[in-house]
C-alpha cells in the first residue's frame, strides 16, 4: 500500500494527480484549505481528506500528524498547492504566491520528512511550473497581470531549485520537480487557455510512481525533458 499525500488536491491538476493515483493503487489524502470543497472531492474518488494551509505552520504539522497517526508513515509527497497571486506590491495579496508557491514547499517537505523516513521508497514530486524556466503566460493585452506573473514564475524557480536542493540534502529520498505548460483550470481562468489537467497530472503520477533505484533531484517539463 502506498500511502500519498497531495497538497492542493481538492480540484484542478492535484485533484486529476490524485484520480490517477488512486487507480493504481495508492491511498490518497487530499491536502487543501476549503474543507467542503476537500470533502466533495474525496468522496468523489473515494480518497480521504486533510484540511491543511501550506501558508500555516500549525495547519501543516497537524494534517501530517492526522496521517501519521492512521497510517504510521508517507511514501508520497506530492507538493503540488499553488496560487497565481495578483494586486500591486504594496498590496496584501502580491507576495502571497511566494508564501504558497515556494515558503509553502519548503513548510510541508520539512514536516514530512520524518513521515517520509519511515517509508521503504520515499518519494517526493513538485509541481513546478513552466513558468519557472521561462516567461510561459505573458500577454501584452493585460498588462495588470505583469506583476504578479513575475512573482509566479520567480515563486516557481525557487521551488524547482528547492526541489533540485532537498535532493542533494536527502539522498534516500527521490526528489523530482515538474514544470507543466498552462492548464485549463481556475489558476488560469483568466487566460482561458492550456492543456487538461488530466494530461498534466500524467508526468505527476510518472515521477510519483518511480521505482526506489528511479531518479532524483530532476526537474522536467510535461515531455520528461529538461527544460533549461
Ligand atoms: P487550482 O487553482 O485549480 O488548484 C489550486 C489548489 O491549491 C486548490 O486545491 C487549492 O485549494 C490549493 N491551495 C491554494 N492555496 C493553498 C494553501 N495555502 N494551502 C493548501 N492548499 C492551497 O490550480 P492548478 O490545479 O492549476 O494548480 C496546481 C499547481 O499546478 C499549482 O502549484 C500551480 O502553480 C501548478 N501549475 C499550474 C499550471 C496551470 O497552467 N494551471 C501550469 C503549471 C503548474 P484551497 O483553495 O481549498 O486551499
């Protein structure tokens, strides 16, 4: 049995990650904030779900303490919550994506770790972006998303580099990055544009379900390349 944790899990690319995971065989817990919408989504799949903010210490060490209790360890970590962020810098909201998007990896990989340490193929996959290696979604005609995009796509470099990093600093555990080009979900609603989640989430589940000898410390775009 091999127990998974998705962070951001209860719609878009982590929810169609865990659909996929759980046809093989995994047991999922869906990781988000809107308990509701986290509850649908389970009983959807027949998964289970954690309330869990990736912004919050307090939040992160409690859902991984719920896992531990049930289950004794986690074989799988999928760090996949993320927002775009939007507003001008002196605004509230500007730097959030860095709190989620990078801040956020970095709280819930450090909590799982000990979970992580008591799996026999600990397995640790980020969902990057593509717009981490480049200038993936920008558009002249919307000029009040310049900002933000930036702050994404440098949010999203430092989470392939974290990634890249915690590989080094943990050899017995596989740490792989994924920097899918734009999906079709709320994230991207106002570009309107992209692939299905579906086919975002099939690179996911490939480096979520490597062998214990499988690669670690890659980072590679939806084709399995390395896009820098
Ligand atoms: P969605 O907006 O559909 O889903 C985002 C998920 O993250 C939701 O489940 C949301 O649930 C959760 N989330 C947001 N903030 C937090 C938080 N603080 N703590 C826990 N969960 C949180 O977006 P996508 O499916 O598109 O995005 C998933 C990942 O894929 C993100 O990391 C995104 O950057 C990345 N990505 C997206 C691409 C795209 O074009 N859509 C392309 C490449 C990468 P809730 O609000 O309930 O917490």
């Amino acid at each position: 049995m091999t127990i998974t944790l998705i962070t951001g899990a209860n719609k878009g690319i982590g929810f169609e990650t865990a659909r996929q995971l759980l046809a093989v065989g995994h047991v999922v817990y869906l990781g988000a904030r809107d308990v509701e919408r986290g509850q649908q989504a389970a009983a959807a799949l027949d998964a289970r779900f954690v309330q869990l903010d990736v912004t919050d210490d307090a939040s992160v060490h409690s859902a991984l303490a719920a896992i531990d209790a049930a289950e004794g360890r986690l074989d799988v970590l999928v760090n996949n919550a993320g927002i775009l962020g939007d507003g001008a810098l002196d605004g509230p909201t500007a730097l959030r994506a860095f709190d989620t998007n990078a801040v956020g990896l970095v709280r819930v990989t450090e909590a799982a770790l000990p979970l992580l340490r008591k799996s026999a193929n600990p397995t640790v996959v980020t969902v990057s972006s593509s717009a981490g290696s480049f200038w993936a979604v920008t558009n002249p005609d919307r000029p009040e998303y310049a900002l933000p995009l930036a702050l994404y796509s440098a949010s999203k470099a430092a989470a392939t580099m974290l990634t890249v990093q915690y590989a080094k600093a943990h050899p017995s555990i596989k740490f792989n990055a994924v920097e899918p080009g734009t999906t079709a979900t709320d994230l991207t609603a106002a570009f309107g544009v992209g692939r299905t989640p579906e086919e975002s989430a099939r690179v996911v589940v490939r480096l979520a379900t490597l062998d214990a000898d499988g690669p670690t410390g890659t980072f590679q775009d939806e084709n399995g390349e390395v896009p820098w």
